[in-house]
C-alpha cells in the first residue's frame, strides 16, 4: 500500500472541498453588499405583532450556488454514464477486462453451464441469537437455495450448534486472524473449485433476513443475462430502537429510493445480502496482487475495513456487470445506541477513504471520488447553516420571519416527508419536523470529518465486532 498516496485521499477531499466553498464565498464577494432589511410589523387577530422581511437574497450569491451544484452533479452523471457506456459496447480497453460484459458473452457463447444454482455463505461470529431468524428466512424463500453453509468464525457461544440445528451445514475456520474477510476467504477457498460458471454465491450477514422473493428474483435474473456478475440486495432497517432507530430506517428508506430510480445501479454491493458468480469471485481472486489490489487468491482484501465495498470496486474493476433489483428486500440490524452508531459510520467513512487510496483515480473510481467530495461540501454548507442561523439569532434583537426561506423551509419538508413516505407515520413524522433528522445528519457529518482527518493525518483505524444481545435484551434495550 502506498502510504503517501493513502493519506493523500484524505488531505484532497478536505482540499477539493475547501475550493468549491472559496468558489462559493468569491462569488458572495463580487456580487453587490446587501442591502439592510425593512422588515414590516403586522398584528395577527389583533393580539400576535409579529415583524417579516419581504426582501428576496441576493440572485448572484444564489446563482453561484446553484451553478456549483449542478456543475459537480453533471460531473457525476456524465462520468458515470461513460464508464458504463463503454462498459456495454464494444472497445479495445473494454474487451481487456475479465468481467466485462462483451468479454463474458464472448467467452460463453454456445456453451451450457446449466440451471443456476445458490450457495449461501454466512459468515458469524458469536451469534446463536441472531442466526436463527436468518436461517428461517432462507428456507421460506419461494426459490430455496441449493445449500446453505454458515461459516463458523472463532465463535465461542453455541452458534455451530444452533446451525447444525437447524440442517444446514457449518465450515469452521481455522486460525484465522482476520476477521469476516478472513472466514469467507477460507470459506471460498475450499468451496470455488467445485462451482460451475451458472453457480452462484450468496453472502449474507447473520443478523438479516431477506425478503420472500430475494432469491427467486436473482436466479431469474442470472438466467436471463450471462455477463451479469452480481445481485445485489437493498437494505432496510429492523423495527425498535426508538428515535435513533427511525432516523436510520428513513436513511435507508432514501437509500432504497435513489437505487430504484437509478434502476438498481447500485453504489455498493451490500455485505448484507449479495450473490455473486462464481466466476466473478474465481476472476477477482485470480487478479488480485496484479490488477486489483489484495493477495493473491484472496477474494476478500483482508486490510480493507469495509470488505463490501472493496470487492464492489474490484469486481467494477474488472468491468463487471452488477445490480439492485428492487425484488431483492432485506432487513437488516441497526444500531441501538449513538457509540455503536459512531463506531459503524466512522468505519464505512474509513474504508471508502482506504479504499480509494487503494485504487486510485480511475473511471471506475471516479463515481466514488464524486460522492466523497459531494459529502464533504454537503458537511460544509450544513455547518455553515447552522452558524449562520446561530449568529443571526445572537444578532437580533427582534425576531423577523423570512417569508422565502420559510417557503424553501417548508418544500424541504415535504420532500424529506415523501422520500420517506413507504416508513409509516412515524416515519413521515420525524421527517416533517427536518431538525431532529438534521441533529441526526451532523452526526453522521462528524463522523465524516473523523474519518476525513484521521486518514489524512496517518492514524490507524481499528474494527470491533457487535456483539448481539440475547432476545431479552434486545427488548430492553428497544424500549
């Protein structure tokens, strides 16, 4: 790993994003001064004096806004509709990728590789309370899988016992020191070779169940396309966990909205629920240490924090073709406290960043470089909201309404009320109210700049595993 380059991604996101908010203040300082309010006093039902300033912002300072905005989505979009154009048609430097659709459907021409079969691998440590309900919701599928295997990890609880159980086969690891990556390395090490190119590979988290249809709708989708590499599965929130646990559920109610209307391009291959071929995973293991980072023979880069979102990369990489449909439901854990929800976020935001460094500035790449400095300038302009709004108040001695800001108030409202409309009321609820859900995005901001700063000053990043609790505990800690 080039340690330079590693520490570089974070000191460019922090750079990049500093020069979109110089863009925005040089604007702010070539347009005219503003001009003092006038605000209008008025009684409301002859008891209520309440003072209003009819006075629109400044159009220059809102049209230099505006225009960095859409300059980076453009940048976004176009580069991604690229990459997956040459994806898709025919071109020297695409045909040279392993995975990439015109070099699969090349390769298999005229040859049967039969019916499309499931292996579904379970990596769990520790966890005889959770592994239960997703085993039940394996064998309720309407297209069972052809074999479940949980890949017992070092567990020291009765997690081999309860699978066994249940009459699903365990593969126990032996010495393995690093950690999920580390088990289903092992796991696909012994389990790869006996797999045809129509066979496939599900790994799944053993704290989720996947919806009724999840697996019928990836075997469907494998037989009706041949160079497509992955299926993978849109994730939403368990029910519990009081407010903190409605604040993530609508996060992941917005996640499973933009895929849908991306038509299941999805960002990352969720550790939650995805299948894969096994040639794809055969592919990956076969260029690592030469074409894409990692050991060689290893599926999973075991120095990557987010495993997830390693391999996305890896098998985008080599050019492969993957989707969300959104048929493939499941539900996953949330966090049941702030410490546990830091702990998550700031390792995602860590291994995105490592991640990056890892691979560098590529076409397949750039999508991801986009999203962390959209993230930084989203961080920015937030806190930059917050201080504003904090000095006006501190700066009057009045209150005055805006009558446009209260407007553009209240259409955020309702945009952050529909995004999360398929919730419930509750849902719809902590939505309408914007403040709690932006104290919830301040956090997860922090723990962004965490990440950012942590990376970009060379400190090392640690993984904890969450222990579940027993049943009985569980419900304590919900309610």
């Amino acid at each position: 790993m080039n340690r330079f380059f590693q520490r570089s991604v974070g000191l460019a996101v922090i750079v990049v994003v500093l020069l979109a908010a110089g863009l925005l203040v040089w604007g702010i300082l070539v347009t005219d001064p503003p001009t003092l309010w006038h605000p209008v006093q008025v009684t409301l039902a002859g008891i209520w004096q309440v003072m209003y300033s009819g006075d629109l912002p400044n159009l220059g300072v809102m049209a230099v806004a505006l225009g960095a905005a859409l300059l980076l989505v453009l940048f976004v979009v176009i580069s991604e509709r690229v990459v997956a154009s040459r994806y898709r048609k025919a071109g020297a430097e695409v045909t040279k990728l392993t995975l990439a659709p015109r070099t699969v459907m090349e390769r298999t021409r005229g040859v049967f590789a039969g019916d499309v079969t499931v292996t579904v691998l379970i990596p769990a440590h520790n966890e005889e309370t959770s592994i239960p309900a997703t085993l039940v919701s394996l064998m309720q599928q309407t297209s069972p899988p052809n074999r479940i295997l949980v890949v017992a990890d070092n567990c020291t609880d009765r997690t081999v016992e309860v699978a066994k159980a249940h009459g699903v086969d365990v593969f126990e690891t032996v010495g393995n020191t690093h950690k999920k990556g580390g088990a289903l390395n092992q796991a696909l090490a012994d389990l790869l070779p006996t797999l045809g190119d129509n066979d496939t590979v599900m790994v799944m988290d053993a704290d989720s169940q996947i919806g009724d249809d999840f697996l019928a709708e990836a075997v469907r989708r494998f037989t009706a396309d041949r160079a497509l590499m992955a299926v993978g599965g849109l994730f939403e929130g368990e029910d519990g966990h009081g407010l903190l646990g409605q604040f993530q559920r609508n996060e992941y109610i917005r996640y499973q909205r933009e895929i849908r209307r991306r038509q299941g391009r999805v960002f990352v291959l969720t550790g939650t629920a995805s299948v894969f071929r096994a040639s794809a995973l055969r592919a990956v293991a076969a260029a690592r240490g030469s074409e894409i980072p990692g050991t060689p023979g290893d599926v999973y880069d075991t120095f990557a924090l987010t495993e997830d979102n390693e391999l996305t990369i890896a098998l985008k990489s080599l050019g492969a073709l993957t989707i969300s449909p959104s048929a493939c439901t499941v539900v996953t854990e949330l966090m049941p406290t702030w410490k546990m929800l830091w702990a998550q976020r700031l390792r995602w935001q860590r291994g995105a960043l490592e991640n990056l460094g890892e691979y560098g500035l590529t076409p397949q790449t750039l999508r991801y470089w986009a999203q962390q400095i959209s993230i930084g300038y989203g961080v920015l302009a937030l806190f930059s909201y917050f201080a504003l709004m904090i000095l006006m108040l501190l700066a009057m001695d009045t209150w005055v309404w805006f009558p446009f800001w209260l407007g553009v108030g209240i259409l955020f409202s309702i945009e952050r009320m529909i995004t999360a409309w398929k919730g419930g009321w509750r849902a719809r609820l902590v939505a309408a109210l914007v403040f709690p859900e932006l104290v919830y995005d301040c956090f997860l901001n922090l723990a962004f700049l965490r990440g950012v700063f942590e990376i970009a000053f060379g400190r090392s990043a640690t993984w904890k595993h969450v222990e579940h609790a027993s049943p009985a505990t569980a419900k304590e800690v919900a309610s």
